[in-house]
C-alpha cells in the first residue's frame, strides 16, 4: 500500500523517470517475488511476470533437502523497465488466496550453481546489468 501511496504523489506531482523512487534501480533488472503460492512451477512464474514483459531469467527459492517452493523467486527482464511495471502493478496483489510482494532487487546474485544460458543478461559482481552495445 504504501508504494500504491508514493506512485500517487509522484503522478500526482509530475515527477520524471529520472526523479522517480524507480530510478534508484535503473541498474538492476531482477524484482523479489514473495508471497507465492508453493504450488506455483517457474512456468507459472513467468506466465504471470510475462504480462509486463520479457522475463530472461528465473531463480525459485527451494528447499535444499526436498526441492519443494518456498513461495518466494528473483526474476530478471530483459528491458529494466518491465520491473517498474511489475513492481508498480502486482506489489500488494492477491495470487490464489496470498498476497504477493513484489519489489526491486538491487545487488543480487544468482546462484553459482546456475549455468548461464545464451541470451542471458550480463550481470557483474555488483548484481549490477552490464549493458554492451554493438555497432554494425
């Protein structure tokens, strides 16, 4: 609720991009999914996230011994201002009985365990997207 209040007063106000809370984040592309149902698959995940975007990458918290959810994921968008979307209209929103929490994840690093896969974004040592551009 009480992002629901700040995005208010910034609209309200006419607040920029650049001047917005979001902007603090305008380097990571990952947000914090918490609150979900345990019964929810990857696939679930990214059919919901898709919505406000291109979801690239997907890490569930698991359990180590059983594998089984434990209602919480970081997911990365291709373009970073999908999770200003995402963030601004699933945060506080009621998923199969629960109520999700969704917010920017600034620094996060994917397990080592994962392998990472072609078209991935880049990201340093920071959590930070490293962006390249290639010129023709």
């Amino acid at each position: 609720k009480e992002l629901h209040r700040i995005n208010d007063a910034e609209i309200h106000k006419g607040v920029s991009l650049e001047a917005s809370w979001h902007a603090a984040y305008a380097d990571s592309a990952y947000i914090y999914v918490g609150g979900l149902d345990y019964r929810l698959t990857e696939g679930d995940v990214i059919t919901i996230l898709s919505q406000y975007g291109e979801p690239v990458d997907v890490h569930m918290g698991r359990d180590k011994k059983t594998g089984k959810s434990m209602g919480f994921a970081f997911v990365a968008y291709e373009d970073q201002r999908s999770t200003i979307l995402a963030v601004d209209n699933l945060n506080g929103a009621k998923l199969l009985g629960r109520t999700l929490r969704v917010d920017h994840k600034l620094n996060y690093k994917p397990p080592e365990e994962e392998i990472k896969e072609e078209g991935a974004p880049e990201v340093d040592k920071e959590g930070k997207l490293r962006v390249e551009m290639r010129l023709p």
